[in-house]
C-alpha cells in the first residue's frame, strides 16, 4: 500500500487513514487474510494515481493492521505496527489489488563495537542538544532518552521523529548499517540545531534592531515636544500654504472638510513614519485634481464640421450625429446630453474620430483604453487601506488633463469582464450616467467628484458584448464597414501621404500608386472592414523603396511608379482572392450573404441528396441556430411536397446533406434561412439556382420571410462579389437608405415577404406551385 508524506520504521505503532480506492481494497484484502500488509513510500507525493514501477520506493515494511475504522466519508482509519523491512523485487496487479514480490532486508552484523559505542554516544549528544531546543518531548522519544539498552529500537525510534524531508527518512529505513544509520541520524540532528542556532542569532539582530526603533522613536517624540514648546516646527509654514492653495482651488466643502482632517490627523505622526508620506501623498493628490479650471471651448459648428471633414472620409451621418450633438450643447449648456458609443468593425476610424472631436472643440484628450479590464478597482480605484492604493482610471486621467471639461475616450468598452473582483461595467454606469456622475467617489479620494462636464465617448466592436444597463446609458451610433470605393479615397487623401511623409519619402523620391494599384492591394492583399492592413501595406512598400534608395539599388528621381510587378516584389503572393459567384447556375448550390465581426461575405450553401433513410446531414461548423433554420426549410418543404411534385414521403428514402463551406469557421444565425430552402428545393427538384442572386432572410414554417440585421454588410459583400441581384426580407426596406447609393444603383434589390416570391426568382427552370410568382423589384433611389 503506498503512503504518502510518511515513512513506517519496524517496531512503530502510527494512526493512517486511507482514502484512494486501490488501497482501501488492499486494506480489505489483508483485513480479510492475514492482516499483513506491505506498506511503502512514494516518491511524489501530490501523485494520487501512482504508478508502482516509478513511483514508489522499493524498500518498505510489512506492517501488522491492528485496528480499522470506517469512515462515514468511505475512508478507513488505521492503526498499523511497522514490522521486519523488506525490499521489493516486482510489483504485480491481482483483481485490482496491488501485489508484490518481496524479501526480508535484515540488519549488517555488528562486527566493531568500539565503533557502535562511538555513534551511540555521537547520536546521543546531539539527540540531547536538539531536546534543549524542543518544548516539548514526545513520550516515545523520551523514552529512548530514558533508556538507550535496545540500540534498534533506538535508532528507529529516532527515526521516526527526526525532522526532514522524507527522501532522508527513506534512506535511514534502507540503511542496513546500525552503524551508518546512527552517524546519519547524528548528522541530521547536528544540521538542524545549527539551523536553529543560526536562527537564534537572527531573532537578536531583530530584537536588538527593535530596540533601537523604540529609541529613535522615543527621541524624535522628545524632540518634536521641544519644537512645539519653541514653536520651531517646520510643519507650521505648510498649513497656510495648503489653505491658500484650497481656496484657489476652489474645492468643494467635502473636500475642504476631508483635506482639513487629514492636515490635523498629520500633525500627529511622526515624520519619519510611513503613515506620514502616505497622508501627505493623498493631500497633494487631492490639491494636484481639477476642481474649477476649464479649457474655452470652440463651439464654431463650421470649424468643427471643416475639421471632421479633413481628418475622416465619408461617415457623414457620423459626423451629422456629432454635430448635431454640438449644437444642443451650445444651446442648452447645462443639458445632459447622451453618451455617445462608435461601435463598429475594428480599423473603421472610431478612436481617430474622437481624437478629431476632441481637436476641433479645443479640448484635453484623454483615452482610457478597458479592453480586458476586469477588476472594479480600475474605474473607482483602490481604498486607502490597501498597501499601494491608487485612484481609479477616471480619476488619473482628469488630473492627466488637467481640467475639468475634457474628452475621455472610453476604448473597448465591450472587452471589459467580471470575475471575483468586482463588475466594472456597473461601476461605469454611475461614470456614464448624467443623473449621478456630477458627484462620483472614488475609493482613494473618498470625496465626491464632479464629472458632469467631461465629454465621454465610448467605442464598441460588437453591441451585443455590452451589457444591457449600460448600453441603455448610451447613444449607438454605428460605422459599418468601408467600400472599395472609400477605401481608396481614404488611401489617395490620408494614407499614402501619411506613410510618405513618416519614412523621409520626400518630393525628390515619392512613390507615385495609381488607382488600380490601390484597387489590388485592398482586394488581393487585404480582407478587412476597416483601413488598417491597407495602411500596413502602404508602409511596406514605403519601407522597401526607402531601402533600395539607401542602399544604392534604386536611383534617385522624382517619383516612382508602382507596378503590378512591383506589389508582388514588395508585398509578395497575392493572399487573398476576389470573393466570386458560381459561374454558372447549379443545382443545390444557392448564395447567401452572412455578417461577421469583419464585415459582410458571401456564403455558398450546398445540398446533396442520395439514397437512404430520412437522416439529414449538417457540416461546415454550424451552430444550433443556423441547424434549427435548416430544419425549418425541410418542414416547410415536406409540408409542400405535393406542390413542388415531390413524392409523398420523399423524406423517408433520401439522405440530406446540407454542407457550408470553410468548414473551420464557426457560423451560425437565422438570416441564411431562404438561401438554405432555396438549395433544397433546387436539390430535391432537380432544379438549377441562378448563380447572379444573393439572399438573405429568415424563414418559418409556412415560408414566409422574417427581417434580419447586418444588412448594409451583406449589400455590400453581394457587390465586390459581382453579384447584380440581391434578395432581401420586405421588412428590411427602411434599411435600404443607410447604403451608398452608388452601390444600391448598381445592384437589383429584391424585397419579398415569401418563399414563394424567393423561389420564383432563384429557380432557372421554376417549379409549378399553386401561388402565383410575381417578381418584385425595388431598386433603390
């Protein structure tokens, strides 16, 4: 039976519990037999599945069971006595038990009893030395004080109680010597009374040090009487300065009041304590904070609107929004207005657009970034009675800005969590909320704080990651993804000029890039709703022009056209490969549109059918919402089997199998409901699907189509696509106007309220059913 953190010596009585299954049933076993058991040590003793080849000792005891107790946990309580050593030659499992092939270890014979009398006496001396150093003496080891005529018994009793890891008491057991095995006990109590010796000494340093404190101590109170009684304390003169400094300050009475606690709580710690610096660190935090001082701000509608427009393309209902939001604060001053959140997919221009407001009012910009933020004590700070207690991240940025009316940029609001030490997102609700935040505390400061005029914006990639109080609290104001379109505009205006200017590019030696260069660039080396891999690969191609002009390889001239060559020289392969519509109509293949954190694409839905026993078959990843709108489609189908001329229980001879490519890529959603019937239908009918459609919309159970979200992404991933025609949930027209209205010319946009007008259009070759099919265009204006 394996022992953990215990070594049983021959002739010792000790009390085990054994809890692991195997050896309960080794116990049981012996219980049963002839209550003998090997009991030995294993190596790790963290291990609770061992494995006896590695794990274990190969010399042990055989030990007598005296007494067992069963537990009400299953574990059974012990009393084992250590019998005659033995050494383990094989380990072997019978039904569960652990059995083993062993010999007995019997003790060397003494040959030298000089030598015995010698290690008795040496184990002896410091066996009595280590005793003056206990308070107190187990009965047995007092025993063998006592009476040292078994010299055995001695040496295991010593044993047993010596200190030390357990590798040390296992050798002692596999040690045969009497001899040997009293210098080593010897030698383990001789180490163990210079350890305490030594740690003698260093308690009386301390003691002593101790002492000296209380002297200083004793001293500077003696001394600091004496100032008093002369009226020479230094500290006098700081006083009025602080008081002079508050009233400048213009604090708030609560802050007055607590500042004026804290100067009298000061006068009665010693300066030397770290009490002291603490108190005195926390006054100047509080004198060092904005109270009263505010920047002028610029309410020039014009100017702010010129300024937005230099430093961002499009976006204009973003930037209606905001000016909107402007001229109400200029209006009503004191009105609290929303917090405004950006969200949108990432490198679409939501920090830079705060940045640009915050310049265009003439205010301090102060960006707190809460991504992976997780501990309440980063909005509100830690208390004073914490060691290293800090303010709160709001708190340090109004006394960065430095007044009081600043823009606090609150970035990545929805990659905030919660764990054990507190939520803070509720504890930005009382930051983000008008009615509270014109008297927020801080934990540090303890005082109330005014943050009613702080302009707070906050960004966001995904709404739904933000909890449903505070996104309450909040004005939405979405960015979606950038057209091609704008993305070259945005290139031409404010990228390459950037990178250009950033790597000494100069006038002399400036990369000249056409616009199909830039159209390849953002298609076959990016897939991105935002600018920023587009910016990275400016600045590659930058970077290697600028290093062949260094180095000599590229001569000096005014400017330098880039090529087709050229990219694939500076930014290698092509890495991406237009997103395109099947060349031709299939059968069981319909195109449908998905939103991703990255913008829209386009998501071709397979179907294959073929000979069994009703199963429908779901791959590429898909999640329980997408696998319950497959579903749907089959039953609203089978519910129309007549209609689409299927066979009456058609379902009960074939397989389905419903396949979405980019099987690594999780999906999941209602809104490719109708492209998932429409493969069906095209599958089970033997009817081809037009390859220039897109669709998108949820479906029932009785075909009609539900509204879905996301639908400017999936426009737009129809359109680079070369997709014509889109079909969209009639409800969804009010969303219409919120695309480009280049993009919504270009294309033929379907709205319908049924399968019925869906099929009608998507079929090449339409399947007769009892509804009349009319086709419904609406193209936008």
């Amino acid at each position: 039976m394996p022992l953990r953190n215990l070594v049983i010596f021959p002739e010792m009585i000790v009390p085990v519990i054994v809890g692991r299954l195997d050896s309960v049933r080794a116990v049981e076993k012996s219980s049963d037999d002839t209550k003998k058991i090997i009991v030995i040590a294993q190596k790790d003793q963290d291990k609770t599945f061992v494995s006896p080849e590695e794990d274990l000792y190969r010399v042990g005891v055989i030990a007598e069971i005296a007494q067992t107790m069963r537990m009400p946990d299953g574990s059974l309580r012990l009393i084992l006595v250590g019998g005659k050593r033995i050494r383990i030659l094989s380990f072997r499992d019978v039904e569960g038990v652990l059995h083993a092939d062993a010999v007995h270890l019997d003790n060397e014979p003494v040959t030298d009893l000089i030598e015995l009398e010698a290690c008795t006496r040496y184990a002896v001396a410091q066996l009595q030395r280590y005793i003056k150093l206990l308070s107190h003496i187990p009965d047995d080891l007092a025993s063998v004080v006592d009476n040292i005529d078994d010299i055995l018994h001695y040496a295991n009793i010593l044993s047993s109680y010596l200190p030390g890891p357990l590798a040390s008491k296992q050798e002692l057991l596999e040690t045969t010597d009497v001899c040997g095995q009293l210098k080593k006990i010897g030698a383990l109590l001789e180490k163990e009374c210079q350890i305490n010796d030594v740690g003698q000494q260093i308690r009386e340093k301390a003691s002593y040090r101790l002492k000296q404190a209380e002297k200083e101590y004793f001293l500077r109170e003696q001394l600091k009487a004496i100032q008093e009684e002369l009226k020479e304390n230094g500290d006098e003169s700081a006083e009025p300065d602080i008081a002079k400094k508050m009233k400048e300050l213009k604090l708030p009475p609560e802050a007055v009041k607590q500042v004026e606690n804290e100067l009298k709580h000061l006068e009665k710690i010693p300066s030397m304590s770290p009490e002291y610096g603490l108190t005195k660190s926390y006054i100047d935090y509080i004198l060092d904070l904005p109270w009263s001082k505010k920047d002028e701000e610029n309410s020039d509608l014009n100017h702010v609107s010129s300024i937005l427009e230099a430093d961002h393309f499009g976006l204009d209902k973003v930037k209606e929004r905001i000016l909107e939001f402007l001229a109400i604060k200029k209006l009503a001053p004191g009105s609290k207005g929303p917090i405004l959140c950006f969200v949108g997919p990432p490198g679409t221009g939501k920090t830079s657009l705060a940045k640009s407001v915050a310049g265009a009012l003439g205010r301090k910009y102060i960006r707190i970034s809460l991504g992976g933020v997780r501990d309440e004590a980063e909005i509100r700070g830690h208390r004073r009675t914490y060691i290293g207690a800090l303010p709160g991240r709001i708190i340090s940025g109004m006394k960065n800005a430095g007044v009081i009316n600043p823009l606090i940029l609150l970035d990545e609001v929805d990659k905030m969590d919660s764990d054990f030490r507190g939520d803070p997102t509720s504890a930005l609700l009382e930051v983000l909320d008008p009615e509270q935040n014109h008297a927020f505390v801080d934990h540090f400061l303890e005082v109330p704080y005014d943050l009613s005029q702080v302009l707070f914006i906050t960004t966001a990639n995904l709404l739904y990651h933000i909890p449903e109080p505070l996104s309450d609290r909040l004005e939405i104001i979405q960015l979606s993804s950038y057209t091609e379109e704008e993305k070259i505009e945005i290139a031409v205006r404010h990228l390459i000029p950037k990178q250009i200017l950033e790597h000494g590019l100069t006038a002399k030696n400036q990369p000249v890039f056409s616009l199909p260069m830039i159209t390849a660039i953002i298609t076959r080396y990016t897939k991105e709703p935002g600018v920023r891999e587009l910016e990275r690969n400016i600045a590659k191609i930058c970077r290697k022009i600028g290093k062949k002009i260094v180095d000599g390889s590229l001569p000096e001239k005014a400017e330098y056209s880039i090529t087709r060559t050229d990219l694939e020289a500076y930014l290698g392969p092509e890495k991406y490969k237009p997103e395109e519509k099947e060349p031709a109509p299939q059968i069981g293949i319909a195109t449908g549109l998905a939103w991703t954190e990255v913008g829209g694409v386009i998501m071709p839905i397979e179907v294959a059918t073929m000979p069994g026993k009703g199963n429908l078959i779901i791959t590429g990843q898909l999640g329980d919402i997408m696998q319950e709108s497959a579903k749907a489609a089959l039953s609203y189908i089978r519910s129309r089997e007549t209609q689409f001329k299927l066979a009456k229980g058609f379902n009960e001879k074939l397989d389905i199998h419903i396949h979405v490519p980019e099987g690594a890529v999780p999906k999941d959603g209602p809104s490719a409901g109708i492209a998932i019937a429409s493969a069906l239908v095209s599958a089970l009918t033997k009817t081809p699907v037009a390859s220039q459609v897109a669709m998108t919309g949820e479906i029932t159970l009785r075909g009609r189509v539900l509204p879905i979200g996301g639908l400017k992404e999936k426009i737009l991933a129809a359109h680079r696509a070369r997709i014509p025609t889109v079909i969209i949930p009639k409800q969804n027209t009010s969303d219409l106007p919120d695309i480009p209205e280049k993009i919504r010319n270009r294309l033929t946009i379907i709205p319908v309220d049924t399968m019925d007008e869906v099929l009608s259009n998507v079929l090449v070759a339409k399947p007769s059913t009892s509804t009349a099919r009319t086709k419904r265009k609406a193209k936008s204006s």
